[in-house]
C-alpha cells in the first residue's frame, strides 16, 4: 500500500482517546489513570470498562472527566465496549492495559506518528521492561525507571502484530472491526488476532519512540487452569480462522507447553504451573475428541 505523508496536518487534528479495560486492579489502576494526567499531549477523552464495581472503584478521582462504564467480563467484551463509544468520537484509540505505565511522552508521539503518515493504521511500542516475561514490576520501580529517562535501544519497524499492554488503532481505517469475543476472560492473542485483519487497512510500525513499562501484575488474572486450556485452545481457533501464523501459532504454544511441563516440579510462587498444564492436557483431550473450544474456559 502506497503511503502518504501528511506533513501539513494540524499536529491537534486527531482526536486521541484511550481505553483501559479492568478488572480486580483498582487500585493499580487508580495509579495508572493518575499518570495519564502527566502526558505531555493529555489524551481527547479516557474511557474505563470494568466488569464490576469494585473493578472500577476509585477511577473518576484518579482521573476526573474519565468515562467509566461496567460490561461483561472478559478483555475481548470489555474493549469492545469501548469501541461501541468511541466510533464516530475518536480517530485514533489507544489501548492500554491498567498495569501500564507510559513514558509522558507517549501520546504527544503517537500523534507525531499517526500525523506522519496516513497509511499507518497501528502502532505498538517497544517497552523499557515487561513484568510479564521478567516477573512482577512495582508501580514505583517503573516510575522511577521512566523518570530517569531509559529508551529503547531498538530501531522502529514495521510488524504484524500489535501487543495488546500498549496497542494503537487508527479507528477510521476500521471502524467495525471488534476483538473476537469466542477468546473469553483473558482473551489470549486477541491482540494478534485483531492485529492481523487491522493490517489488511494499511501498515503497523513497532516504535521505539513509543515506550513505557508493564508491570505484569498478577492479581486479577485468570486461574492457571483456564490460562493453561486457552493457551492450547486459542492458538488452534485462530490457525481456524487463519489470523495467526503457523510459525508463531504452534511455536508459543510448543514453548508454554514445555514451560509449564519443566517448570511444574519447582514452579514460580506467583504462576500455577501445575494448573497451566493441566488446562493444557485438557485442551490436547479436546482437540483429539474433536470438540475443542476457546470458551469452554468459563465452565472449568
């Protein structure tokens, strides 16, 4: 696709929301929506999706003029509650998950960014750290990293996929386009799926002007059962619906397999091992009954 460079658009022509989907973090998210206030380019509007009140307790005083709404659980339903309300407001999105902590700088680039080039239809940063592949990260510890100015070392490139902690939609190249709500509760690789038909509006830059820290925080996460059967069950739903390369599909999945395989005997205080692989071994049984399903994980 051709690209076009827009380099006398209004640097405040965009309209820039963000949406945060929540829940059992109230209190990481509090902290989070307090850091938005200190973007240097303070965002068009917030909107915050919990499942349940005590989701989303604290959120209007941690950021007052957010909009807080309540929808069904799951990261996939929660987001898209957030695009129903932004079609037609906002033509730029971005998704961040309530334990992300962004450089003050992040949406002041995102829209240096979108403004560039109007080919660009998403964006994804590349992080100073992720708790989430390194082990759980303070809010303060990250705090402390960003303000002493730590970057990425990495150059941007183009991508294929965006990460969902920290994921920028152009809405107006797709504004039907909805996470797949058949990836319940967590919604593993529902950021690679959305990605993928996202692609097909133009291109996707991982950038390292865009940055930031995530935490990886554990509470409010899905049981190591249900995590351990979507990690099989969700890879072979998107092979289905060929949003997920065969590479990188049956590649993580091999690699979670043998993690919760060789990790189980001494696991990590903070991850069920045990429980992954046993919703691993029952997603494998499904799949050779030939009933296998991604939203069997809300009846385990």
């Amino acid at each position: 696709m051709r690209r076009r460079l827009n380099s006398q658009a209004d640097p405040r022509s965009l309209r820039i929301y963000v949406a945060v989907a929540t829940v059992g973090r109230a209190a990481i998210l509090g902290r989070t929506l307090g850091r938005l206030s200190l973007q240097t380019r303070r965002p068009d509007g917030i909107v915050v999706v919990g499942a349940a009140p005590a989701d989303i307790a604290g959120a209007a005083r941690a950021y007052p003029g957010a909009q807080i709404i309540l929808s069904e659980k799951g990261s996939c339903r929660q987001r898209n509650a957030a695009l129903d309300l932004l079609v037609g407001r906002a033509d730029v999105v971005i998704f961040f998950d309530d334990d992300f902590v962004p450089a003050p700088d992040f949406i002041e680039q995102v829209e240096t960014a979108m403004n560039a080039d109007s080919a660009l239809v998403g964006l994804t940063g590349q992080l100073i750290a992720d708790g989430a592949h390194t082990g759980e990260i303070s809010f303060d510890a990250a705090v402390e990293e960003i303000a002493a100015g730590r970057r990425p070392d990495g150059r941007s490139h183009e991508c294929s996929w965006l990460y969902g902690c920290n994921m920028v939609v152009r809405l107006s190249a797709a504004p039907d386009l909805r996470f797949d709500e058949m990836l319940p509760l967590y919604g593993w690789q529902e950021d690679v799926d959305y990605s993928c038909q996202l692609a097909r509006h133009g291109h996707m830059v991982c950038s390292s002007a865009l940055t930031g820290i995530h935490l990886g925080t554990r509470a409010g996460r899905t049981s190591g059962l249900r995590f351990g059967y979507s990690q099989v069950a969700n890879i072979l739903y998107l092979r289905r619906k060929q949003t997920i390369s065969w590479r990188h599909g049956f590649g993580l999945m091999a690699r979670n397999i043998v993690a919760n395989l060789t990790r189980s005997i001494w696991p990590e205080p903070e991850i069920d091992r045990r429980g992954r692989l046993v919703g691993n071994a029952l997603a494998i049984a499904d799949r050779l009954r030939g009933r296998i399903d991604p939203t069997r994980v809300e009846s385990l």
